[in-house]
C-alpha cells in the first residue's frame, strides 16, 4: 500500500509513519510545510527506500496535484495546531483547514485515489456542557473558527465522497498527547515550568474537563476502524471513556518535573480563551459496539506523555 | 433599520427589498454582483432615498468591508445557484458559498455589525431517503459540494457569533419558488418548452419528490422567526408540509401553457445529477411550534409560481 501522510512531520502525522513503517509492505510520502511539523520525528526515514519526504504547503494546488500521484491511501492529519490564534488572524482556520481539506480532495479526483482518513475533532460539536455527543449529535454549532472548519472540512470530504466515488473515514479525537506532541496543555506546563519553576499560569479556572487521549491509541483506533468499516463516510468518535481537569494535569505536570510550593495563577473565566469548550463529553457506542477500546484512560494518557516529553522511562501497557 | 442585502438583486434577495422598502422606517443596501442577479428586479427602487445599489462581488474583501458600514442588519442571499456545476468546477460553492459567507463575517466583525440572516438549505442534510430531518438531524453527510459548502457556511457564522458576540438566524429553505427565480425545475420547463412545445426532456425518472416553498411563505418565515426568536444561532426549517414529484410538476407547466400532447423524454435514474437528492423531507415541529405554518401547499406553490413566470394573473390567498 502506498500511503501520502500530509502533516506526516507533525506530532499524529509522524507517529502514524513510525507504524505504517513497521509493515515492510508499506510506503509512506510524508507531504509537510514544516510550520509545526519537525523534520527530527521523521529524518530516521530519509534513507528508507520506502519513504518520501516531500516539503510542500496543501495551499499549493498543482504541488499536491503532482506529489499525490501512484498512492492509494491519504491520511490528512495537515492542521493549524493553535486554536486560540482565530481570535485575531480569522482565515487561518478555513486556509488550512477547508481550502487545503478542499485541494488535497481535488488532487485525489484528478489523480482517481479513493481512500481518505481525515483528523477531525469534538470541536464540530461546539460548546453543550455535559452532553455526552454521539457521531450523529445535532445540531452541530461549533464555537470555534477550529471546529467551524473541521466541520467544513468533513462536509466537503462528504460531497466529494458522493459526487466522486471516494470513501473516507473521519475521526472525531479527544485531545491527543504523546511523545512528539508540538502543542496542548501538559506541553505548555512544561515549557512554563522550566522557565518559572516557581509559578504557573493557567488559562481560565483550571476546572475545564476533556478526555486526553494518548497517541498510541489514536493510531490503533484508526487502523482498527479503517480495516472494520466500509461505509462511503464512516465517522466515529475516539476518545478515552474518562475526563481530566487541567487542575488535575497541572498537578501531574508538577510531580513528574519533581517540583515542589508551584503557585498557580488562573487567567480567570470558565474558558481558557474565546472559542474555547471548557467541558467536552464523548459518546463511545459506536466505536465501542466495533470492539475497540482505549489502552490508557486519560489520567495515564497524560502521565505518559508527560513522562515522554520529558524523556523519562515509560512502560508499555499490556 | 439599515439592511444590507446580498445578492439582493437576485430571486430571493430582490423579493425580501420590496418586502422591506414597504416599511418607510427601513433602509436597504443591495449587495450584488449581477451574476444571475437582475437590475429590472430592483430598477423601481435606484431613485428611492432609502435604496442603494452597490455592484460587487463578496470575494472582494476590501469592497464588502466598505460598503457595510453603518448596517445593523445583513441579510445573506448571495449563492452559486447552479447545484450540478460543481462536478465540473469543483471550487465554484467553496468560493461562493465559503469564502463568500467568511469574507461577509469578516466585514460584519470590522465594522461591529452583530446581526445576520443566511440562507442555508435541505442539501445540509445529504441523501436520507424518506427521513423526515429536524434542525438537530446528524450525522450530516452532505452529498453535493452546494450542500456541503451550506454548512460549512453555517458552521462559520456559528463560530463568529460565538466568538464575536453576534446574532444569527439560519434557514434550511425547501425549493423556494416565485416570480422572480432565475433557476429551478418550473424555470426550466417553461423555457424548453417555450423552444420546443412537443417534447420535454426531464432529468432522472421524474419521480424526485420534495417540497416547493413560495417565496413569499419565505419571506414570512424570515421575519417572523427573526421577530419571535432571540437564541445565539437560531436554525429553522422553512417548508410547506407536503411535497411534490417532478412529473406532477411537468404536468402543471403545461397545462398552464395551454399545451397537448407533449412527450417525455427522461434522463434516467434516481437522481437529475450526481449530488442532486431526489427525495427530501423536513420535520417541520419547530416553526410549528413557534406558530408558523406556510400559507400555500407545495402544489398551489408550483401553480402560482408557474403562472407568475408566465406573466398571468395570480390571486392571492387570504
């Protein structure tokens, strides 16, 4: 199978090429404009025979119309990782998001590919509190220029799927964090911490509570749905079946870093910025009723990857 | 009131300025860019005090960001109308739909203009068969560009109502029909036959079966749900309760062209074109509930339409 992974360089991109790599039957372009991206998560690659790195921007049309060509299978993981930045730049979102979603679509009718997996996220759902959202919740009124556009973005992988004769499967991801994460907050805390050991500044109240996802576990789901489900647009929610607060995190970021006497400062507010869901609640049925299940619940996911970034011993979980 | 209309020269657009113009407190600014737009729809009006015409297309950034200062109000019409020609121009409802509807938020942020209707459609809903959609109808899998660019629209004005504190009523218009439509399956009819009075060629199997809606019920609907409601993002459908299959249709326009014997040539197939969703229905509860019913059926609809477009007389229902 020849898979093109856009944002490959990045932090789901490179870890799904680290797997698609392991199977000697796979070859993998990565297609990656380097703004989050690093070229480090992936340079082990550049002499394997059956990898290609391709430094380009989903923005340039005829670029990924000629890169695209003789694959089967894209993974879209391409995104503008900083959701809070729409607050002053507001087209960042639809560029990266629904025109290069749109652009990478157009390249693989023109070059007849059929299969997509796209990286979508509970921002399609916007801002309903305890609400545990199912793949067919409605309606769908995002908060944020980030969800507005992941939404976009699946609608328009929706008609090309139908106009064109595509398939694809969209995943809806809790928040993901690993290793090679580039941004998200456990990261932030660190960077944070090992400037001003002494002090930490949270956005918002401290009390917002999502599922955190780790990595190794978004890769499995995708891999296990892809290979399960053949319907024209198979969407499922991936998430962990519990929720951390960002109070929660912060300790775990504390005690990993061997901290002592940190005083938290908070931004105040229930979000941590305009646009942001304080609270988000999946509905796994679905993805359950398939028989897939996260490893690592979100308490674990996060230790994890905290002890990742840091570059402390994790153990694998059986 | 000072409204802002785009493509207020066109079919729904132009029939909304006359509604307003009745009003002497009102003053309205039509946005258009005469692509399928008409100037004798709004020519009675370029001496009014209270009308102006601005020519200019909402891809020009820097022109709608000018020409919408001092609104309060923008009512959102502008629209590719041609649903098909997405299958050869692919980008044609992300430009006019997407990029169009971001560029009008944008101006709308700039200027600090809260408030805006937007024509959204039954193609949000993609092909579910004889499922009667309500407003929270998910999963939405779109299945033309024109309906996936739909809610991508609606899903961006969402984000900027949420993030810049605006207001917004969205309406998923059944066909809406009338005097003044430059598209359609009437519109067409008429013309082939006005060229060739003894055949008529129908796209599909004549069987698509969905619901006409007047554009003055739509108009009605507009200002009514505006009045009453008050939500962040309010979404409505706006539909008559019945429906109608495209042969019933052909057999209206000729009888009201006075026609015999006219053959049928079909197509073949479910579908007029690939995208097109041959059967739709709404779930009409909430603007029930909201005490809103359409006043002609979707029979009297297509009559009265028909006989607008063939320029004879109408009688209005009380």
């Amino acid at each position: 199978m020849r898979y093109l992974i856009t944002g490959g360089a990045g932090f789901i991109g490179s870890t799904i090429v680290d797997k698609l790599l392991e199977d000697d039957i796979n070859e993998v372009t990565v297609f990656d404009n380097f703004c989050s991206g690093k070229l480090s998560y992936i340079e082990k690659y550049l002499n394997n025979k059956r990898f290609k790195l391709i430094k380009g921007d989903l923005l340039d049309l005829s670029l990924i119309k000629e890169s695209i060509k003789d694959h089967n299978f894209i993974f879209h993981f391409a995104a503008n990782p900083d959701i809070s930045k729409a607050m002053i730049e507001t087209d960042l979102d639809l560029r990266l998001s629904i025109i290069a979603t749109y652009n990478l679509l157009e390249a693989m009718r023109l070059n007849r590919i059929k299969k997509i997996v796209y990286s979508s996220g509970s921002g399609v759902y916007g801002d309903v509190g305890l609400t545990e959202t199912p793949e067919d919740f409605g309606p769908l009124m995002p908060s944020s220029m980030y969800g507005a556009c992941k939404l976009g973005s699946e609608a328009i992988i929706s008609a090309f799927c139908n106009m064109f004769d595509m398939q694809s499967w969209i995943f809806r991801f809790a928040n993901v964090i690993g290793k090679n994460q580039t941004h998200g907050v456990g990261f932030d805390f660190i960077n944070k911490l090992k400037k001003e050991p002494k002090q930490l500044t949270i956005l918002g109240d401290g009390t917002q509570s999502k599922s955190y996802i780790h990595v190794n576990d978004v890769i499995d789901a995708i891999l296990f749905v892809a290979k399960k489900t053949n319907e024209i647009v198979n969407i499922y929610n991936v998430a962990t079946d519990d929720y951390i607060t960002v109070n929660e995190i912060a300790s775990i970021v504390i005690k990993e870093m061997n901290l002592e006497n940190v005083i938290f400062e908070y931004t105040g507010g229930k979000r941590g910025w305009k646009g942001d869901v304080p609270i988000v609640r999946f509905n796994l049925e679905k993805i359950h009723k398939l028989g897939w299940k996260s490893k690592y619940n979100s308490k674990e996911a996060v230790k994890r990857s905290i002890r990742e970034m840091l570059n402390k011993e994790v153990v694998a979980k059986k």
